[in-house]
C-alpha cells in the first residue's frame, strides 16, 4: 500500500494529512500533538489541540501510538482515515476508519 492510502484528521476533523506527508511527530507539554510535513516549507500541523479539561490529559506516549498505527496500516491494502478521539471512559486514542 503506498502511504498516500493513509490519512490522519485532526482532532476536530476539519483537516486531514497524508501520512506520507509527514516527517515528524510530536507531543509537547500542553498536550498539544502535532505533525512537522515534509517539503520546504515544513508545514506543522496540530491533530489535537490543548484541552482546558484535567480529564482530557494526553498519554505521554500518544504521538508514537500513532506512528504504530501508521506502521500497522502500511501493510494493509485498503485505504483508511486515522483520527484521535477522547471518551471519559477510555481516555484519548487513536481509531482507524476504512474509507
């Protein structure tokens, strides 16, 4: 499958990357998780903004799940759309969706 087949929203779903676009990710200390694009601009794109909320804390881990996630979907031969959400019983985590 080529990367082009993945895409990842953001958090409010109002922008969606390719993965194949992206060069780096990263998690900062308000929670922020964010995607440098590759090009010579280096675009930086937020997937999930800061919440207010204490019950909405990110895991320290959040911006590699989704790299792992990425690399689970790079062997499949369907097309998906990748996204995080957050529910209060099972916190933030990233969900695939075929498209």
């Amino acid at each position: 499958m080529a990367a082009s087949d993945v895409w990842v929203a953001k958090d409010d779903g109002t922008e969606l990357i390719r993965a194949g676009n992206i060069a780096a990710v990263s998690l900062d200390y308000n929670g922020n998780v964010t995607a440098r694009l590759v090009g010579g601009d280096a675009a930086v794109v937020t997937l999930v903004a800061h919440r207010t909320q204490d019950d909405e804390h990110r895991p320290e881990q959040f911006h590699r799940q989704l790299i792992g996630v990425l690399a689970e979907l790079s062997d499949s031969a369907d097309s998906y759309v990748v996204r995080p959400v957050h529910d209060k019983s099972g916190g933030w985590r990233w969900v695939t969706e075929p498209l």
